[in-house]
C-alpha cells in the first residue's frame, strides 16, 4: 500500500512531477498570469509550508500544492525574462554579427548569429533581435566564433506546423531568436574583434568539438560510419545518413544517437575503471590512501569534459547530474542511483529552463529513467536477501552463469521497460514506435556496449597523443554491425512501427498509467487502470482531420471519396512529413499520396479540390455525400466566381465580406491564427431553407447529403501567448 515510508522514499519524485504539471498549466492557460502575484502568492504558501513544517509534520498535499505553485510561477517568470524583441514582418537587411553556433545540414549551412550591426547601425541604437539563424551556403566557411557581414532575407519564427504539432516559434522564443531567414550568397568574413567572456567559453568548447570531428574525418574514410562516430562523441548528427538513421529508429536503437545515460556510464564509468586499475598497481597508495575517492574525482572531470564536447543536450545534462550524484555518493558513501537523484536531476534542470518539459528529448530521458530506477529499485529488494548467500554457494562456473544470465535478463528489462516509456513519447511526437525494438536491442546492444562506445571512449583518451586511429577503426567495425543489425530489423518491420500520433491527453493519460503501475505498490497500483482505460477510449474514439491547411502559402491535404489524406503542392517538404506522421504513413509512401485529378481540378487562376471525410461515403445515406468543394484562387476573378460556389475559400488574397462562402480561412488570417486543421462530416443540416409557403432554391437532399465543417482547430489561440504573439520590428522601426 501507499504507505508513509512509501511516501518519504518517492516525496522529491512526486513533488517534481507537480512542479512539472504546474509548467504545464502555464502554458494551456488561455492568457497570460501576473508574474508579482504569482510570486507574492508563492512566498506566502512557502513561509505557512515552513511555518507548519515546524510545529507537525507537513500535510503531503499541501507540500504537492506549493510544488505545483511553484511550477506555475518558475514558467511565468522564465517567459517575462526571455522576452526579447521579434521580427513581425519578412525584410531585407544588411547584418554583422559574430558565429554563436554552426549547425551543418545535408544541403546547406544554418548560423545562428548575435547580431551587432544592421543595416550599419549598431544593435544597441534600435530594437532588433540580438539573435538570428540564417541558412547559408553550404561551402560557407564561417565557424563558431568568427564575425560575419551578410545580405539576408528574414522572416518571423513559423509558428506550429499543425495545431498542437512541433512548435518552432516556441523554441525560438526561449532561445531568443527573434527572426529566421536565408543569405544572399556567402557570407563575408570579418576580424574577431571583441567577445564577452561568456561568448569566449561557448565559442572554445565549438572549437574543440569542431577540431575532434575534424581529427576523426583524418583517421576514418567518408563513410557512413565516421558520421555516426562523430554524432557519438562529439553530438553532430548532421552527417548522418536519413535512411540509416530511418532504420535505427525502426528497431528501436535511435536512442544510441542522443547522448545521454548510457554514453555517460560508460564514458566516465570507463574512466573510473581506468585510474582505479592505475592507482590498484601502486600497493603503498593502495593501502594509505582511498583510492576509489581519487577515481571517482577522475570519474567527475571526464564527465564534466564529454558534457562539453558532446554539445550538451538536455538528455546529457540530465545523464550528467545524475552520473555526478552517483560519483558523489561514492565520495560520501552512500548510494547515489536512487529515484530522489532522478527527481533532483529534474528539478534542477526545470528550476534553470521550465520550457524543456516540453522537449521530446527530456521526457524521453526522464521518462525511461524513472521507470528503469523504479523497476530496478523493486528488484534490488527482492533479491538483496538472497543474493550474497546464493552467490557465496555457487562455483566460478555458476557464478560466471549467473552474471551472463544476469546481465541477458537485465538487457531484456532494460529494452522493455525503456521500450515502453519511450515509445508512448514517440508515438505522440513523431507518430511511430518500434515494434520490433527489443529484438534490436537485444542484437545491437552489446556491440555498442561492449565494442563501439569502449573503443569511442580509448580514442578520445589516445587522440591528443596521435594514437586514436586504432580504436576508430574497432568503432568504426562496431557501427558497421551495429547498421547491419539495424537494417536487418528494419526490414522485418516493414514500416509497421507508423502507427499515427497520439494526441496529448492520450500520451498523458498512458504515462501515467506506466508510472503508477511501476511507482506505486500493493493494491494501489490498480489505480494505473484508471488512466489506461481512458487513455485507450480516447484513441478508440479519436479521428485525425480531414483536412490540413498551412500557415502560408498553397500546402493543403484532404481526404478522397476513399478516406486517404491525399497533398496538394509540388516537393515533399516537412510539412507534408508532419501531416503523415499524424496518419500512420511510413516515409518511403508518402510520394504515393500526392494529390491526382479528378480529386483536384487546377489552371492558372487556382485550384478546386473536393474534400471527404475519414470515413469516405457515409453507408447510412442513400447515396454518397456530395463533397466539401475548397477553392483556392489566384486571381480576383477566380475568387469572385469561386465565392458563388465554393464551401472553403483558402487563399492569400483580400477576400471580401460579401462572398457566399460558408467559411473563407485567407492570408489574413493564417497569419493570426497559423495552421488549420478541419473535421468534416456528412450529417443532415440542422436547418433547411424551404418551407410551404417559400418553395426551396436548391435540392434539399443534395444539402441533406453533403459534407459540411464539423469542427475547426487553429493552431494559434485568438488570444495568442507571448511565443505566437505578432512581433514589433517592423521594417518602419529600421527607418
């Protein structure tokens, strides 16, 4: 049961889980909370929690209470401090500005610059974003640090691909990065000049990173390996190849490309084996001196420096406090892999940034931890009684046994357990899981265990001294089963792991149910039955829309008279990806689902595209709804015609107030409320215009049996929150 030792074991776990569902109520409130009354209301329920601290024990829920409070107010306050000006129209400048990052893609560069001049104008005179990200030319030779002068073209951060999809202007605004765009050619390079001290440290530390990827190009041939060793060590992963990392996904070894645990235990665990065994050989040191507390130090300051090179990721710093926790508990003596260490990690992390919860990458790491440790934790005290006297018993023989068997069963919990947190997050973000994932890790991960990332961990040992060339080549050969392993799986999957996005309240009420079947005991964990039974009505009875309407531009999807999403437009970009994960569409067929007459009707002047719902004909009329007719035009004439016999107008023109449309989503008001999404259906309308004495102007059973708008979604609220707020520089501001 639940008891009151249970709940001093897991009380730092369940007060992280509040303060994270108080971030999360920040961000689904409808406006905008007042951050002083906020924290006044905090300090006052945090001095009564002390206050009651003092004279009896602390009601849990109280404490809860204040957590989740807290939450709130972290978020509010986090939002009021990174506000910084936005870009609210697309222009033209001339900009300089010094490299803070360079992030390198398959067909062209992105810089993220912190701007000094535009337009030659110092920064400091006007208000304009202090930082951009620009594409560039691929041969642009700018690295971190270097300053920079370019003719860019910049636009607003693009707001959600799809209501409640991946969010850019989101992220955008808690990096501060006021505006995106593209160059005008390469840029020209500038002298150094000048740079705070915090620019100098960040700028050292992409140097290096960019000097280890370089030194390993010089030891491996340009394959698809080196890239993946590089994405291993030094967190670059814009070499790697899309369909091999495609395959990775699919038998569930994504995880080895993130730098996260097991990089870390492995990289700093290594170095603690190391000096131990080094200082092991010295009896006089051996004997005097704690020589587990000197390898534990070791330990620390190699995790501290692959923390640096491996670009620092949220799943890394969390995998680094917790490595830390653990290094200091051998320090202290005491044990440092518990679930208060995980909480404290994540307290921490959301303390400094409360926007990471939303990070596919952060609940993915802490999800698969939480449920590991508590997994682990369980067993541990089952077995603690038995395990010394068993093992004592057994011969070198059983006792090699156990340890392999040991070691199989805990790679099958492992890959199960982490399987199962993961892929609910998986299936929300990206719209797929694996499947087959445990039999990929079952075959992949001793490889990587036991060869890739123990010869990654030698190689960066033996680089500064010119002898990392052998233990990249053993990684290199580890990476190479390592992708045949993958492609293999991927193969038996056959595209399955597709399987649609589940949405938010579905993730959230799975997860929970995942976490209380692992975290409470006893009876209580019936309660896990609760939100999974939820969880599963919700998916049973959701439907993904019929159609999908971009925030700019011409990108529409609709169903056909057969039920499948089909796309209209010209190159498959990331949108239309986003718009089939939702659906379930392995990549490799979306090409199929384009857009082809008589579905579509086009000329110069537009196009006319006829729209069903999920379900196709609707089997209870007595023939097939007529189609929802969505008009998008080109021209005045076009839209004056269209607004006559069109149900949907989609257009970037001023449509007036006078078109008989039944609903008209322009530039307008795309730009305000960014992506649509529409759910049809073919029920009879609630009103129809014929009476006795006014004969009807049109056939009733036409009406009756046509498809009509459901329900509508944008993306962006009507009252937006400060991340989809319209910014203020406008081009009028630069004058």
């Amino acid at each position: 049961m639940f008891t009151v030792s249970h709940w001093d074991n897991q009380a730092l776990l369940w007060i992280c889980f509040s303060f994270a569902a108080g971030i999360a109520a920040y961000v689904l409130l409808p406006v905008e909370p007042f951050w002083p009354f906020l924290v006044l209301t905090l300090l006052v329920c945090a001095l009564f929690s002390v206050w009651r601290g003092y004279r009896d024990r602390l009601n849990p829920l109280i404490l809860l209470g204040v957590a989740f409070w807290a939450g709130l107010t972290c978020a509010t306050l986090r939002t009021a401090y990174v506000s910084a000006p936005r870009l609210g129209e697309e222009m033209n400048v001339s900009l300089t500005g010094r490299v803070l990052e360079r992030l390198e893609r398959a067909n062209s560069v992105r810089l993220v610059l912190a701007v000094e001049t535009i337009n030659d104008r110092p920064i400091e005179d006007i208000v304009f974003p202090a930082k951009v990200r620009v594409s560039v030319p691929a041969a642009t030779l700018a690295n971190s640090g270097n300053r920079v002068r370019l003719r860019a073209r910049l636009f607003p951060p693009s707001g959600p691909v799809l209501p409640g999809g991946y969010d850019f202007s989101f992220r955008a605004f808690f990096l501060q990065i006021g505006a995106t765009g593209f160059s005008f050619g390469a840029p020209q390079l500038l002298s150094d000049g000048e740079m705070p001290v915090w620019q100098k440290a960040d700028v050292l530390i992409q140097v290096l990173r960019q000097r280890i990827a370089d030194r390993i190009a010089t030891h491996l041939p340009a394959e698809q390996e080196t890239a993946l060793v590089v994405a291993l060590l030094v967190g670059d992963r814009s070499g790697i190849d899309e369909t091999q990392e495609e395959n990775l996904r699919a038998a569930g070894l994504a995880h080895i490309l993130a730098i996260s645990g097991l990089h870390m235990a492995l990289f700093a665990g290594g170095a603690y084996a190391a000096v131990l065994f080094l200082l092991a050989l010295l009896p006089p040191l051996t004997l005097r001196w704690p020589i587990h507390k000197f390898a534990a130090v070791a330990a620390l300051l190699a995790a501290i420096f692959y923390l640096a090179v491996s670009g620092a990721s949220v799943a890394t710093q969390r995998s680094f406090l917790m490595i830390t926790l653990v290094f200091l508990g051998i320090l202290v003596g005491r044990r440092g892999l518990t679930l208060r260490s995980v909480a404290l990690a994540g307290l921490l992390l959301l303390l400094l940034a409360p926007e990471r919860l939303f990070s596919p990458g952060f609940q993915m790491s802490f999800a698969a931890v939480i449920c590991l440790v508590a997994v682990y934790e369980t067993w541990r005290d089952r077995r603690e009684p038995f395990a010394g006297k068993n093992r004592r018993q057994q011969k070198l023989p059983g006792r090699v046994g156990s340890t392999i068997s040991n070691w199989m069963v805990g790679l099958v919990i492992t890959a199960l357990v982490a399987g199962l947190a993961t892929g609910i997050i998986a299936a929300y973000h990206f719209g797929r899981v694996a499947p087959l994932g445990m039999l990929g890790n079952l075959l992949g991960m001793p490889v990587f265990t036991l060869l890739v990332m123990p010869m990654g961990v030698l190689a960066m040992i033996m680089m500064p001294f010119g002898l990392a060339s052998l233990p990249l080549a053993a990684m290199s050969l580890g990476i190479t089963l390592l992708l045949k392993i993958a492609a293999f799986v991927a193969e038996l999957d056959g595209g399955a792991g597709a399987i649609g996005r589940l949405t938010a309240f579905e993730a959230f009420a799975f997860s929970i149910a995942l976490f209380a079947c692992l975290l409470l005991r006893g009876r209580w964990r019936s309660c896990a039955l609760v939100p999974f039974t939820v969880g599963l009505i919700l998916v049973l009875f959701s439907q993904p829309p019929d159609v999908q309407i971009a925030a700019t531009g011409t990108r529409i999807s609709a169903r056909d008279i057969n039920g499948d999403l089909n796309w209209l437009g010209g190159r498959r970009t990331f949108l239309v990806d986003v718009w089939y994960q939702t659906e379930g569409v392995p990549a490799h067929e979306i090409m199929s689902y384009k857009m082809k007459s008589p579905q579509k009707t086009c000329d110069p002047d537009g196009c006319v595209i006829k729209a069903y719902t999920a379900r196709g004909g609707d089997e209870e009329l007595e023939r097939p709804p007529a189609p929802l007719l969505i008009a998008m035009p080109k021209s005045q004439k076009a839209l004056a015609l269209d607004c006559r016999y069109a149900d949907l107008i989609v257009s970037d023109l001023i449509v007036p107030a006078t078109c008989g449309a039944k609903l008209v989503i322009d530039g307008g008001t795309r730009q305000v409320r960014g992506a649509v999404s529409l759910w049809l259906s073919a029920e009879v309308l609630p009103e129809i215009n014929s009476s006795p004495d006014t004969p009807a102007t049109y056939d009733d059973t036409e009406i009756a049996n046509a498809i009509h708008v459901a329900k509508i979604r944008y993306a962006i609220a009507a009252a937006p929150r400060p991340w989809h707020e319209r910014g203020g520089v406008t081009r009028a501001e630069l004058q």
